[in-house]
C-alpha cells in the first residue's frame, strides 16, 4: 500500500509516545543515571564513571549467569521451535475438534506466571506431586530442590509445557494460510510428506515462525517469575538467570549502581540478540526468495 | 471411532499439558491432611473448604478484584492509546516513523527486572505508589506496543479505499473511524484485547513491585501466603486453579480468532 | 495420454444423499477421446469442478467409475493418475527457482539428473522461458506461474491428461488472448488430452475440439462448437452459448405448423409432442431478419432498443409481448419502420421440457 506523507499523523502517535515514554523513557533514565554513580548513602551521588559497567563486565557472577541464560534459551528454542511446528502440523484444521484442541492448548498461556511455577512445584514435588511421586516410583533419584540437573530439567520442561503452545498456534496460522490448491499441487507432482514439508509449508510459516523465535528468545531471555517461584534461583545458583540474579542485586542487596549497569548491559544484550535473529532470518528468507 | 497418527499426538500433547492443571484441581479439592499424607489420583473426601476460604477471606478475594481491575484498565488504556497510532503507522508516512516504530517494539523486549526498581522509584514520587492505575501504566509498557503492532498488521488488510470513499461520502474522521473502520478491524481489536488481557494478567514482576497493600495483585498474595504462613497446599492450589478461570473464559470467547491473533494479524 | 471413461459417474457431498436433488453431478457416461481438448464449460456451481477433481483423483466420487484406457483408477490416489492440473491461482513453489520447479516432479519420481535437465530445457524451450530458468518462481508475473504450473505438467511423459480449472482467472485481459493461443499450439503439437473447465464461452470455443456443456449437475451437450451453435441440445446450451443467447418463443406444436404468439410459423419438419409438454420454439439472433417492407411469412414487430457492438448491431424488438434480439450487420441502419420479422425456417429448433426434440419429415 502506498503511503502518503503527512507530518500531522504525528499527532496520532502522540499519545502512544506520551505514555510509553513516561513508563519506558524516564525508568531508562533513571537507570542510567544510577549506572555511572556512586553513593555511601543519605542520598548522596558522586559520579562513577563507568565503573560499575567494568565491575559487572568482569564479574565471574555476571558471566555465570549470562552463560545460564543462553544455554537455558538456546535448549528452549531447540525444543520448542521444532515441537511446536510438529504440533501445528497434527492440530485438526477445521470443525470442533479444532476448536477443542485450540482452548486446551492455549490454556497454559494464561495462566500467571507465578501460578505456573507453582503448579510445577506441587507437581515435581516426590511427597505430593504426580510428577515426582512417578518418578520416585520408578525408583530413580529425583530431586529439584538438591540436584542442579533434576532442577534444570524440570524447569526446561516447565517452560516446554508453558510456551509450546504459543510457537504451535503461530505455525497454525500460517498453514492456514496456505491454499488447497498447493497441497493438491504436490500430491499431482508426487511430492513426498518431507517435500510439501520443505517446499509448501516451512516457506509459508517462515514470517510466524520468525515472530515465534523472537518472541521465545526474548521471554526466555527474561524468564523470571517461573524458576524464582520453583527453585529460588537454586540449588546454590544453578537457576540463577540474568532477571533472578539482576532483582536480587537491585531489591535484594540493594547495589543501585552494579544493578542499573547490570540492566543497561542486559539489556542490551537483548536488543542485539534480537536485531541478529531478525537481521539473519529476514536474510536467509531473501536467499531463499 | 479411528486413531489416527496426528490424533494421537495431539492426545498425547493435550494430556502433557492438562495433567499439571489436573494434579492442582485434585489437590484443591483434598484438605491438607489428605494432601500430605495420603497420594491419590482423586480427592477421597471431597472438600470445598479451599475454595471457602478464599471466597470469605477479604484479603484472598480481593486480590483478585485488584487483578482483574487494573488489567481491565490496562486493556482499555492500551486500546485507546494503540487505535490512532496504529491507524498512523498504516496509512501515513511521516517524519521517524521506522524509527519510532521500531523504538516502540524495543520496549516490548524490556525485561520487566530491568524497569522494577525505576518504576517503584518513580511512581513513589507521582505518589501513585500501591495504586490500580500505576500497575496499569507499567503494564503499558509492553502492551501498548504490542498492540500497535498487531492493530498495524490487521488495519494495514483494510484497503485505503475505503477511507477515501467514506471521506467522498462527507464522512467526518471520528464518524468514519468509529463507525466504519473500527467494525472492520472488529477482529483485530478483540485480538488486542485478548493479548493485553493475557500479557498483564499473567505478570507479576512489576505488578509486585509497584503493590503493598490496597491494590495487591491475587498472584502477589499467593507467593506470600506461600513463605510466610507454611505451606497451606489446599488454599494455594485452589488459589491458582481461580486464577485459571479467567484465562480460560477469555480462551473460551476468542477461540476462533487465536490462531489468526497469534500470528499478529501478520498472516 | 489417455482415452478417459466416465461410466455410472455420480457425487454427492452428502454421503447419505438419497434423492438425485442432492448430488453435485448427476449420472454421467461418456468416454473422452485420447489426444482431444475438451472444454468443460458450465455456469458456476453446475459441477464442472467437481466432475473435474474426480478425473484428477482429489475427489472420490459416490457412484461409479473413472476408466483410464481402460483401466480402473476410481480407488487409485492423485498421484498414481499420471494426471497434471492447472490451478485457478498459480500454484508455484516459491522457494525454488523456475528449473527446480519444472524438475520437481521428475526429482519426485526419481529420474536421473541428465535426464530431468533434457526434459526441463525441452519444456522450458516450448514455454518459451527459458531466460528465466535461474530465476526463482516468487518474483514472476501470473501469467509466467501459470506457465510453470503448466510445465510442470509437461515435463512427465506419461500424464494420461492435463487438467486446467479455470487457469485464466487471474491473467490480465491482454495476456489471456496470448496464452490462450499458446495452449492451443501447444495442444496442437503435443496431442496430449486436456480437459479445461471454463465459464467464459469465448475461451471454450476458441480452446476446445469438443465442449461438454454442463448445467445443473447433468451433461447437457457434449458435441463441437458448430454443433453447439446449430444444434443445442438444450435450451441451456443455446442460451448459454451465443452473444446474445438464442430466442426461445412458447410454442403450440401441430404436425409441422407452430402457433408462437398468436402467429402461426411453417417449421422444415413435423413434430410429435405431447400436450402436456412445455414447448418452446428456439432461433439464434443470427438467423431472425428485420425488415422495413412485409414479405411472406413475415410477423409484425416493434423495435424496442437497439445496441451496437462495433462488429453488428443487435436489436431487441417487441413480438406480441415476447421479446426477440436480432443480429443485424453494421451497415443496416434500422429505424422505426423495420417492423417485419422473419426467421430463417432451417435454423428453427423445437425444445419440449427444455430438450431438443428431433423432426420428422414434413408430410405437406
């Protein structure tokens, strides 16, 4: 559609900006602000230079949890992406089946975050869980309060069972976007399951599917309320992700300074995770095209 | 009837995902003696005392008047807000609209962890510390720019002839926007709605952090339950199963439009 | 290539339809020569698409057999035809570049490299594209997708027939006279069988060795487009064929002698008709003639409205409360005056029920 210029459409935005800039702008200030500050208290600041940022950038705790963060989201996108395409592609299309399975597989996106971390505490636990008393049964050793791995992967799983749905409903949109007439296509031209898979479906799912990767990239990346809920960050600091580590320097200890250039470089890191994936994707689709 | 392949997946999946939901309504339903001493795939004394409790006690149930307050006006807010921008961004261009547009998406990738101390700071100060609308306005945070993302994708699919022709008709903007152009992306606003409602309903970061007393968040109460008062199993499980519901009611309503919804009106 | 047998043919959408009202195609027999275009050209919901995705296989029909040479294929899945489709709307696989997509069905079918590409550039050479091989499929124009889709078809030997549903929908008007043309050639040179569903007459006529008219679920007429024009077999044919369609007039019939409005016309054969029946008399705009003087067998009429089209002029008069167009050549100028009509006595068609009905010869 072609656009026409007109300076006054600025008005329209307006409020949009008012509001997000008094709820993302001002903050952002004010964490700056502290990011190159120092204070022994009473209110009192002296500027910090970039100390903190070197004091964040060199700390074993930063780089610990950075390095806990992308293993965490890199498992979490090498499951779910392709799960949730699977599942997209066994979702029933059309009639009240699909509707059915559309609300039940929706209904752990909304349920609060908190609330899904508890679930999973009830349900992990061996004394009263069904997941936990299963595997106790099977007499395997399974514990994710003490065991760093069996913490892991009940958080893993739990974001599986949280987030699955979102990237399957995406890949759903798009092969319903996809005319008849191309699956008819490729069964006239003796294409297998692999090639209407390859060749018909993944090529209209790419632009879902690239909302899906940064959608789960970010919020994996910014997971907090579910493992602090289910494992305090622990055993020790084996869940300790950025957002748990960052609240427990900011609110816990109270550090403003490490914390706000802490939350600068995070971020940050964020921003340019994004823009890559974006950047890379939208350019594998120009090849392909 | 047939089993086929895709059913079975899709069996298989849907029990993953509702068995959880399954264990909690089980054990909402025991007492906590049952719950602890006893392991059973279905309560044996049907109790409804959780439930009870949580319906009497002010500060349970208020917590959810607090929660379904200040999302509803997150909702509205965002929508109001979104409406024109959206219309902006798909019919005009002006003066940093790329970059305005891709400044506000940046805001949707804000961990909540990072804006958490500057928002107590800073509502602290506008005194509307502990109040419904200082969790709404955070909220817009990351709904609002969502929203004009979506409400773009879906008004960028109504052809710009329409426009023209209402305004050759002597159509006014208001009376064209309100009475043509807004049933026309009808699907697209209830998709917004559905969106804002998930996106603030399931947050508790910000939500906690900006609350104390009057207008504390259901989910705020039940983590502090949890630490302070032992582990009351029964009340916290039937706690979350009610923090269930809404979602489901709203899931229940926008079926038909989740899968296009989830796709940000960009399919 | 193919002869295809339709024997028994019937569908319903409806698996417990019982009564013929409910099926989609009504009981078809007929056999469809190898190496011919036919045309399948019906209004739109008459069932020519559907009759369509049963030859093709995406359609099981409720009744019946699809015979291939002989060969039972009813139970036999799309790809095991050997049938090639055109879609309404290009259907290309947009990742690929324009080779891959010719090769893809030959890849599909695990031939050898050397031979895909000795196909491809064959095809490629008769579609005349090949100066976009490389290129990939997304960026072309509708026409050029089409083609492909159309290559794609080509390129396997053994396709029993190609199937086109509508193809030209979405072709700009300048282009569809262009690649109507070039199907036609290709048909020409190729000789395989092509069955093409259309509801523009001009496409079926111009395309088509035979058309098979279809209305209302049941073939009507299958038969050349002179025969079409001559000899509709049902009043649908003729008003559905022709610019404008034929005249059908109630008739009474006696012997060879019919009473249209209150005038009584000499017809070329006597008919025997039951009273009962629903007569009508049908001409073709072609062969009605108007004339300012009264000559024999001449009917009085009014001119109501006249509308030239360039090539003629054609002229709806007024005939005793029935309404009549006439085809008059450009350089006729008709006026007020030009109240006598007369038909041409050969080309006069008797419809009983809507069916063509067969004279005898005229005992006068």
């Amino acid at each position: 559609m072609t656009k026409t210029w007109n300076n006054k459409a600025w008005f329209m935005v307006l409020p949009v900006v008012i509001l997000v800039a008094f709820s993302a702008l001002l903050p952002l200030m004010t964490v700056v602000n502290y990011s190159i500050q120092d204070t022994f208290g009473n209110n009192q600041f002296f500027f910090a230079g970039f100390e903190w940022f070197e004091e964040i950038m060199t700390s074993s705790r930063f780089h610990d949890a950075l390095g806990r963060q992308f293993l965490f989201s890199t498992i979490i996108l090498a499951i779910e992406v392709p799960l949730g395409i699977f599942i997209a592609m066994n979702l029933p299309s059309k009639g009240w089946k699909s509707s059915l399975c559309l609300v039940l597989i929706s209904l752990p996106l909304l349920i609060p975050l908190n609330v899904v971390g508890t679930i999973w505490q009830i349900f992990g636990r061996a004394d009263i869980g069904l997941l936990g008393a299963s595997i106790a049964a099977l007499g395997l050793d399974y514990n994710y309060t003490q065991n760093a791995v069996d913490a892991w992967i009940t958080i893993i799983v739990m974001d599986v069972w949280h987030w699955t749905s979102l990237v399957a409903l995406l890949c759903f949109a798009g092969l319903q976007s996809i005319p008849e007439a191309y699956y008819q296509a490729a069964r006239i031209d003796g294409a297998s399951k692999w090639a209407t898979f390859r060749y018909i479906q993944l090529p209209k799912m790419h632009g879902v599917l690239l909302i899906a990767v940064l959608l789960r990239f970010m919020d994996s990346f910014m997971i907090y309320t579910e493992p602090f809920v289910l494992t305090g960050g622990g055993p020790g600091n084996s869940t300790t992700f950025l957002s748990i580590d960052l609240v427990k320097m900011a609110i816990g200890q109270f550090d403003l300074g490490p914390a706000a250039a802490f939350s600068l470089i995070y971020f940050l890191i964020i921003l340019l995770m994004s823009f890559i994936f974006y950047t890379v994707m939208n350019s594998l689709d120009k090849k392909e095209g | 009837m047939k089993v086929t392949k895709s059913g079975m997946v899709m069996f298989l999946y849907i029990l993953f995902l509702m068995l959880p939901i399954y264990w909690l309504l089980n054990m909402s339903l025991k007492t906590n003696n049952e719950i602890l001493n006893s392991f059973s795939l279905w309560p044996q004394n049907l109790t409804f005392e959780n439930y009870m409790t949580i319906f009497t006690d002010k500060s349970w149930y208020s917590g959810y008047i607090n929660s379904i307050t200040y999302v509803l006006m997150n909702t509205v807010i965002s929508i109001c807000v979104a409406l024109p921008a959206a219309y902006a961004f798909s019919r005009y261009r002006f003066m940093g609209d790329k970059h305005l547009f891709f400044w506000l998406l940046t805001n949707r990738m804000a961990p909540p962890a990072v804006f958490a101390l500057p928002f107590f700071q800073l509502y602290s100060s506008v005194g509307l510390f502990d109040t419904h609308i200082a969790v709404a306005l955070a909220h817009c945070l990351f709904n609002v720019p969502l929203a004009v993302w979506i409400l773009e994708g879906f008004m960028s699919g109504v052809p710009k002839e329409i426009d023209e022709t209402a305004y050759l008709d002597g159509y006014s903007f208001t009376r064209f926007f309100t009475r043509i152009f807004m049933p026309l992306i009808a699907s697209g606003i209830g998709v917004v709605a559905f969106f804002c409602f998930m996106f603030s309903w399931v947050e508790l970061l910000l939500a906690r952090t900006l609350t104390s007393v009057v207008a504390k968040p259901i989910a705020a109460t039940m983590t502090r339950t949890v630490s302070a008062a032992g582990m009351d199993w029964g009340v916290l499980a039937a706690a979350g199963i009610l923090t269930i519901v809404p979602g489901a009611l709203v899931i229940y309503f926008v079926r038909n439009y989740i899968a296009k919804g989830f796709a940000l009106g960009r399919v | 290539m193919a002869e295809i047998h339709l024997k028994g043919l019937a569908h319903s959408y409806d698996p417990n339809a019982s009564e013929e009202g409910h099926y989609a195609l009504k009981q078809i027999d007929h056999v469809w020569e190898d190496g011919k275009a036919y045309a399948l050209l019906g209004a739109s919901g008459c069932g020519k698409s559907t009759l369509l995705n049963i030859i093709s296989g995406l359609l099981h029909p409720s009744k019946g057999q699809v015979l291939f040479d002989g060969v039972d294929v009813t139970n036999l899945p799309t790809e095991e035809r050997h049938i090639a489709q055109v879609f309404q709307f290009p259907v290309v696989y947009d990742t690929m570049s324009v080779y891959d997509n010719l090769a893809f069905p030959l890849r599909n079918r695990g031939h050898d490299e050397a031979t895909i590409k000795e196909r491809v550039l064959n095809i490629a050479e008769i579609l005349e594209m090949t100066d976009v091989l490389n290129k990939k499929a997304r960026g072309l124009t509708a026409d050029a997708k089409q083609k492909i889709s159309l290559g794609r078809g080509l390129v396997r030997e053994n396709v029993a027939a190609i199937l086109f549903d509508e193809p030209l929908t979405v072709i700009d008007p300048h282009l569809k006279w262009l690649l109507r043309m070039q199907l036609k050639s290709l048909h020409l040179r190729l000789k395989r069988t092509m069955i093409y569903v259309t509801h523009d007459q001009t496409e079926a006529l111009t395309f088509a060795d035979k058309v098979v008219v279809m209305h209302d679920g049941y073939v009507v007429q299958i038969g050349t487009p002179e025969e079409l024009f001559d000899k509709p077999q049902h009043t649908f044919v003729g008003y559905f064929i022709g610019s404008p369609g034929m005249n059908f007039i109630d008739a009474k019939i006696t012997g060879s002698q019919a009473v249209i409005a209150g005038e009584t016309v000499e017809l070329a054969a006597s008919y025997e008709i039951k009273d009962s029946d629903k007569v009508e008399l049908g001409i073709r705009p072609e062969f009605v003639t108007l004339s300012a003087a009264p000559s024999a067998g001449s009917f009085k009429v009014s001119v109501k409205r006249i509308e030239d089209i360039g090539r003629h002029k054609i002229v709806h008069v007024d005939f005793n409360g029935n309404d009549v167009s006439a085809i008059v050549p450009e350089n006729v100028a008709i006026t007020d005056d030009f109240t006598n009509m007369v038909f041409d006595q050969s080309r006069i068609n008797i419809y009983s029920n809507d069916w063509l009905v067969e004279g005898g010869l005229s005992h006068d």
